[in-house]
C-alpha cells in the first residue's frame, strides 16, 4: 500500500456544517453572518435570488467582472464566480433505469468522469451504477481505467460527486466482487475515511458501501486488505475497519477459518478489546464470541490443539495464544456475554 494512502488516513476532512441528511443534496448556498461559502456555476444574468437554510434569501446581482451577493438588501459580498441553484436526485440501486444506448454511454464513460464539469460527472457516475446493474459484463474490460475516476470523485469536496460516487463504489462491488480485488486499496482508503468524517449523510453512505464490500468480496481476500488498517493510527479509521472485519469473518466458515487461522483471529480480536472508540471493541467482541462457538466446534482447527488434547478447552487455548491479560479480557467477554444468535452463518 502506498504511502500516500496511509497519509490520507491520517487526516478526516473538516467536518462540514450544515445539514445533509435528507435524501438530496441541495445546491443553494449556506450563509454564516456576513460570507458566503462554495459558491457555484451558471449566475443567471439578471437579478436572481436564492433561499438558504432556514428560509432566509440572498439577492444575487451579476456584473461582467464579478459576481455579488446581497444579503438581506444590506452589505454586499463579491464571489467572483457565477452561482446556480440545482439539486441532484440520489437514486437507490433498486430504483435505477437501463440505459437507451449503451455503446454510445461506455464511449462518454471515462471522459465524463473525468470531466470538470460536476453536473456531468455525477450523470456519468450513475450511467456507471446502471452499467454495473444491467451490463456489467459490458464495463467489465473497462474496470482498470474506471476505478481511478470513481477514486477521484471520491476525493471530490463536492458533496454531491462524493456521495453518488460512494453509492457507485457500492453497486460496483456488488456486481464484480472479488474481480475488483486488484483495484480495491484505493476504495478502501477512501470509504474508511469517508465513513469516518462527521457530515452524517456521507458517512452513512459510505458505511452501506463497506457492508456492501464486505458481503460481495471474498473474505480470504478481503481479511488481509482489511487488517493494516486495524493499527491505524487515527481511532475513527479503526473502529470502520474493526467493523468490516468482524462482518467478514463469518463468511469464511469453520473450514475457512481453520485454513485463515483461529489463532491470527483470536489475536486480532484481542488487540482490539482495549481500543479507544467502543464500535471497535463491540466488533472485537462480536468477533470473539464467533471464534469460540467455532472452535468449541471443531477442535482440529488448531495445530497446538491436535497434538496437545490438554489444551483443548477454550480457555487453556486463549492462554497459549495470549499474553496472560489479553487472554483474561477474551474470557471475561466470552464468559460473560450470552451467545445467543451468534453462531457461524447465522
């Protein structure tokens, strides 16, 4: 993995602040006291206003060198940019139509994705999310050049392009699974990060696309991407991975974990029992309560077991892997909580 990457995950984006739960991303710009922030394209040329949060209106005037905001018929602000209200639609993957032309759609996809023009790169985005829902064996060759632009848009500070390009991330994982595993590293980056800022819209976004990673990609392949990001420094980044991990183990089954490695899982598990954010230790503990229904159900999972049977009980193996106060803390979480309903495939 690359050192850029890991930089990334060092630093969340500054959270945002307004409000961007609702289910469409509304382009008229915020006013906090006497500026205006992120002000956008298409200024229509004669007098125009715009509604802002709370009901409140901004008068726009436009001029050839610059354009300015009234607010509230008082002090006027100079952007310099021209401004437009739009709004985007975030269309739910059941709810995505097929496309007319699909040839002349996989011939824009790349140039609209890479276009400057964000209007046309959210619409390129979800010709993507409908290529991977009703052709995805056409887009398929494509896949090498596409998953850097969809990585681009989700770097994008445009709220917009972010979040319609977490829901692609999401559709793309769902149709191409473990094909995408040579491409995922720079997804991952960018979904963990995502999931971890405050603007809760987005973040929710990202989080359906890593469960949506995690039950579409192998999780043999996907347990070792997975795994650096558990020692990550910043907490947020973590408790996402921590998540993702403990959601895939299951998915190996007793015969993938045995080949895996239940003393590498028991391990991980462990070392995040003490984490600082508690969604990474309620995923430790979740994943530990796993691991034990599997190795009380199968003691051949363990070499150490096989050829030692003393050491079969659960405990006296959590001793043999662990320091003696991690294996204390597996046990007081193991002994302690109720297992009910958290069986392997349940």
């Amino acid at each position: 993995m690359s050192g850029n990457a890991l930089r990334d995950l060092n630093t969340l984006p500054t959270p945002e602040r307004k409000n961007d739960s609702s289910s469409k991303g509304n382009f008229t710009k915020p006013c906090n006291g006497k500026t205006i922030e992120n002000v956008e394209e298409q200024l229509k040329k004669s007098l125009s206003s715009v509604q802002i949060n709370g009901g409140e209106t901004l008068n726009l005037q436009h001029n050839k060198s610059s354009t300015s905001v009234q607010i509230n018929g008082g002090e006027t602000v100079n952007v310099g940019v021209e401004v437009a209200n739009s709004e985007v639609e975030y269309i739910e993957s059941e709810n995505l139509s097929d496309l007319e032309d699909v040839d002349t759609c996989l011939k824009k996809l790349l140039p609209g994705l890479d276009s400057k023009d964000w209007i046309l790169v959210v619409e390129t985005l979800n010709n993507v999310r409908r290529l991977s829902v009703f052709h995805k064996e056409r887009m398929h060759s494509m896949l090498g050049d596409l998953i850097p632009l969809v990585v681009k848009s989700l770097k994008n500070p445009r709220s917009a392009v972010c979040k319609t390009a977490i829901m692609t991330s999401a559709d793309i994982f769902s149709a191409y699974n473990d094909d995408l595993i040579d491409s995922l590293d720079p997804l991952l980056v960018q979904l963990l990060l995502k999931a971890s800022q405050d603007k809760r819209f987005v973040c929710e976004a990202a989080e359906r696309a890593l469960e949506a990673m995690t039950t579409s990609v192998s999780p043999m392949l996907l347990l070792p991407k997975l795994q650096p990001y558990l020692k990550n420094r910043n907490p947020r980044i973590r408790a996402k991975a921590s998540m993702c991990f403990s959601r895939s183990v299951p998915r190996l089954g007793v015969e993938g974990i045995k080949e895996y490695g239940i003393d590498k899982l028991i391990q991980v598990a462990a070392s995040q029992l003490s984490d600082q954010l508690p969604e990474s230790r309620e995923a430790a503990r979740t994943l530990l309560l796993e691991l034990q229904t599997v190795y009380e159900k199968s003691h051949g999972l363990s070499t150490v077991v096989s050829e030692n049977p003393e050491m079969g009980s659960w405990e006296n193996f959590c001793l043999s892997k662990l320091s003696p106060l991690s294996a204390q803390a597996v046990l007081r979480v193991t002994t302690n909580i109720t297992r009910e309903g958290l069986v392997i495939g349940s």
